[in-house]
C-alpha cells in the first residue's frame, strides 16, 4: 500500500504535486462531507462560503481536504502553473498547506457548454467528528491521462491526440490504473466507492462495458460530465469518492 501522510484536519492524504495531492482518507474518529455548491463560486467568493460553512460547523480551516473546480477552458502549462500559484496562497494562509506539501486533492475540469467565466468552486470535502467505528471515507483526486509531476503533461500523455476507440481505450486504462492505485493507499476499491465522476467530451460508450463495467466501476453508476481536463491536450480524467453524506448549498 502507497504510504500516506496525516494532516492537521482529521485526514491523511497521498502525496502528490505541489498543487493537490492524489487523495484523501478520514482518521479513525472523523469522516468526510461533501458540500456542492448550487452554481458555480468564483475562487475568492469561494473560499469566503467554504471559511464560514467550517466554521459554522466548529471546524478548523486545516479540516479542508478536497474540492471540485470549474474552469472556463484548459489552461495552457504555463497558465496553469500560474492559477495553481493563486489557488494555493489560500491554503497556505490557512495553514493547510506547510513546507510546500499540499494535502488537499483536487479536481479542475472546463465545462464544455455553459462554462463559467473564470475559475469557480463547484464542491468541497472537510472532516467531521465521527463515531470510531463509523465507516470509512476517502476521496480520490481527478486524475487525467499523464504522468503528474513531471517538467509537463505534454510529453508524458498517454495517446496524445488520439480520441479514436484505441485511444480512448489507452486513455481509461491509464487512468483507471491511477484511481486503483491511489484508492489502495486508503484499503479502498470500486467496490467501496459511493460516487465515480467522468470527464470527457470525446465519445467514451466503447470503453464503457469493456473497460469501466468489468473493473466493477459501474457498481454505482456513473456520472459523466461533458467537460475537459484543465490542461490542453488531456482528453479524459476521473475522480472518484467515498463519501456517506453530502449536501447542496
């Protein structure tokens, strides 16, 4: 199992890249809460609603542990890392991210029809008291199909360019080989996931049955957004989550 590192707010997570990590699981005596915004939050206006829902429910900033956000188009590599230098003054500010390491995971994906008009919120995860033996809860990072953490996401993509059904397929089996990894570093699998999102514009129904419904991905069904992966030239991402309570706001 991929070792995991405990953070301040209730939560361990695996590491990733500076800016999120690959996932999160609740400590025994917490669990995880999803809140979904209604429509989407500009990022500062976001992070203002996400500071008084934790407060109002008596936790501290550093029990932030994931979120979803919505782009209006992929970010080229270097106006990536320039979003990514805004998004985690917050977390630094908050004290959830220390020494460089960033424990919140992350999803960012660009809504094909109806974008927003910068950078929004669109859900975010936190830790709550729980009883010890209340069942586990984790969510995993949205992942697309190249290798994080390298100098960029250009040279190291997985069929790049290829929607075709061959490449399609390269694509989901990357991917879902990434989820699989990172869920096993909290005891997890599609077995125990309640929510498995995708993100794609391309046509992906060939790699449904063959790919995703023999993993057992389809337990629960699936939700299937008709939007990008933040960078240009990612064609399909996943996320996916173990979470017992969630609520719109």
């Amino acid at each position: 199992m991929t070792s995991t590192i405990e953070a301040p707010g209730g939560y361990r997570f695996m590491p990733g890249v500076s800016q999120y990590s690959c996932g999160i699981g609740a400590l025994p005596g917490f669990a995880i809460e999803r809140v979904r915004f209604a429509g989407p939050v500009p990022l500062a206006a976001g992070f203002e609603r996400i500071a008084k829902i934790l407060t109002s429910a008596g936790r501290p900033l550093t029990a932030f542990g994931a979120c979803e956000l919505r782009s209006p188009a992929p970010f080229t590599e270097d106006g990536f890392k320039a979003f990514n230098a805004i998004y985690i003054k917050t977390l630094i500010d908050w004290g959830v991210m220390r020494d460089g390491v960033n424990p919140v995971a992350r999803s960012n994906v660009c809504p094909k029809l109806d974008p927003p008009s910068e950078p929004c919120f669109h859900a975010f995860c936190y830790t709550v008291p729980a009883p010890t033996d209340a069942p586990a809860s984790f969510v995993v990072a949205g992942s697309g199909e190249s290798v994080e953490g390298k100098a960029n996401y250009r040279d190291h993509t997985v069929a790049p360019g290829d929607t075709s059904p061959a490449g399609m397929l390269a694509k989901a089996k990357f991917v879902l080989d990434e989820m699989e990894r990172r869920m096993r570093a909290f005891g997890g699998s599609w077995r125990n996931t309640t929510a498995v999102q995708l993100y794609t514009v391309y046509d992906a129904y060939a790699v449904l049955e063959t790919e995703l419904g023999r993993r057992g991905v389809l337990r629960n069904g699936l939700t299937w957004h008709f939007d990008r992966p933040p960078v240009v030239g990612l064609d399909y991402e996943m996320d996916c989550r173990r979470v017992h309570l969630e609520r719109v706001v």
